[in-house]
C-alpha cells in the first residue's frame, strides 16, 4: 500500500484510532443508513407487491409475486458488474488500489446478487414451467456471468504481487463485463417461441399493470440502496484489512 | 397450480433470499466492527510503544 510510512517509522495520521478507514459506515449516507433506507423500500414494495398488485396467470399465478424480488435482485447484479467495470476502467487510469478495492467488493456482491437470482429464477421456474432449469438464452448467458466472475476471484488468488494482481483483475472484470449486455438483451435476441423469459420492457414501454410497476419500483430502489449498503460496507472492510496489515507491520519491526 | 402449492414455492423463494441479505449483512457489519476494534487496539499498541521511546 503506498500510505506506508517507510522512512520515519511513525504511525501514518490515518492508522490512528480516531482516523481508521471506516468513512462510509456512518453518516445519513452511509452503510448503515443504506441499508435502513434500503429494509424500508423492501417491506413497503413487498407489501404493495402482496396486497396491491394483481396475480397474471400468464406467469404462473401466485409464483409470479417470485417478480418483485427476483427481477430487482437480477438489475442488482449487473449494475454491479457494471459498477466492477467502471471500477476497472478508473484502476487502470488511475493505479489507485481504492479502485481495486471497489472492484472486488462490486464482483463479491455481484456473484451474491447473481447467486440469489438463479436460485430464485429456479424456484419460480419449477412453479411456473414445471422444471428446475432449461437452457434457454436468458438463464444460459447468466449461468456464464456467474462462472466468468467466479474466474475473476481464481485470478486474484493465483497473483501474489499487489500490483499485478490489480492490473489483471480489473483487466478482468472490464473483459467479463461483455456477457453482462449479453444477458440483458438476451431475451431481445432470439425469436420469442425459444424462449421462457418474456420481454418486458421495450420501446414502447413495460406493458406493465401502475400496480405491479410501482412495487416493482420500489423493489428495485430498494435492492439498489442495499447493494449501495453492503458496497460501502465491504469497501470499508477492505480498506480496514488494508490499514491493519500496515499496523501489524509496523508493530513486527 | 393451486395458490397454496405456488405459496410454498413463493415462501420458499423470499425465504432463501431474506436468509441470505440478512446473513451477509450482519456478517459484513459485524466484521467492520471486529476489524475496527483490531485497528484501534493495534495503533494503540503503537502509539504506546512511541510513547515508551522503544520499537519492538
């Protein structure tokens, strides 16, 4: 890390108790406060979802309420892949390890959101289709994300030089990110009969009921605000190991 | 599909992901929290030390 003070030996102002890394956890934007503002969308889009929304036979029925969480948890995952790419791009530019530091957490959370997306894609699917998995477009492109940014943590394990390791994963995540508009239009590139997905957003609008869009809405505002949460809170984590391996270095000499 | 047999698929679906935000959101946090009392022990320590005149 190049905070390190190798010359005076003295302790760099910001290892100080008063100074640890932890800017992000507190304050009316800051993780905590994402994440209350975050459980607030949730419920109150969850209870729209529940009692306001109507049921479309078309998507299974009452497996379709799977929807209100199921679609934002997937917009989750590609922004962060996204927020990965970006975090790569300004590494690289920059060669400042808080960019490194975003784009592990962004991929971390991004595989998180992505495992909760087929795992829940699965279970409606088995409501809907009656099956547990097919492989069609949208499902088989996620599928490779999810595989393409486990090689992203398998990449990162195999380097041992800080800088190299950065260089290569942020060379990485800008890489993988090429499945990630893959997947978005997936279901606008194949001919609709090959398919499960339905398209629902196009040019002409959602084609969404008002009261299955404002809970969708509010889900996806919801799970944006805590993935921004669980961002700063990671970040935060991973500038404190940072901070705490230069302490322990310190203190060994 | 009946509403009671889709409820189970919908219960269990909510169920793995509120079992799943939660838990990693309270181990991020806690983990925060367990980093920043090392932190602050440690740079303690140093500081002790500094004051004291000797390094390890």
């Amino acid at each position: 890390m190049s905070d390190r003070d190798e010359r005076s030996g003295q302790v760099p102002a910001r290892a100080t108790p008063q100074a640890a890394p932890t800017a992000g956890v507190g304050g009316p934007l800051g993780a905590a406060a994402l994440v209350v503002y975050a459980i607030v969308a949730l419920t109150g889009g969850l209870l729209l979802a529940f009692w306001w929304a109507p049921t479309a036979d078309e998507m299974g029925g009452f497996a379709q309420k799977i929807f209100f969480y199921h679609v934002p948890i997937a917009e989750t995952a590609l922004v962060a892949f996204a927020v990965a790419f970006v975090a790569g791009i300004m590494y690289l530019a920059r060669r400042d390890a808080r960019y490194d530091r975003l784009g592990l957490v962004a991929v971390r959370l991004g595989l998180l959101f992505s495992a909760l997306v087929m795992a829940t894609g699965m279970i409606w699917g088995k409501a809907a289709w009656g099956v547990w998995w097919t492989w069609e477009p949208r499902l088989t492109t996620f599928l490779i994300a999810c595989l393409l940014y486990c090689g992203y943590f398998v990449l990162r394990a195999t380097v041992e030089d800080e800088s190299r390791r950065a260089t290569y994963a942020a060379l990485f995540a800008i890489i993988a990110f090429v499945d990630v508009p893959l997947t978005f239009f997936a279901t606008r590139l194949v001919p609709e009969g090959s398919q499960l997905h339905p398209v629902v957003v196009t040019t002409t609008g959602t084609g969404m009921d008002t009261a299955v869009l404002v809970p969708l809405l509010i889900c996806m505002l919801g799970m944006t605000l805590l993935f921004a949460g669980l961002l700063r809170l990671g970040v935060a984590t991973e500038a404190l190991r940072e901070e705490l391996a230069v302490l322990k270095d310190r203190l060994e000499r | 599909m009946s509403v009671e047999e889709a409820a189970k698929y919908v219960a269990a679906a909510y169920a793995v992901i509120l079992a799943a935000l939660a838990a990693w959101t309270i181990w991020s946090a806690r983990r925060v929290n367990a980093l920043q009392r090392e932190v602050r022990l440690l740079a303690e320590e140093i500081e002790r030390r500094g004051a004291g005149g000797g390094g390890a």
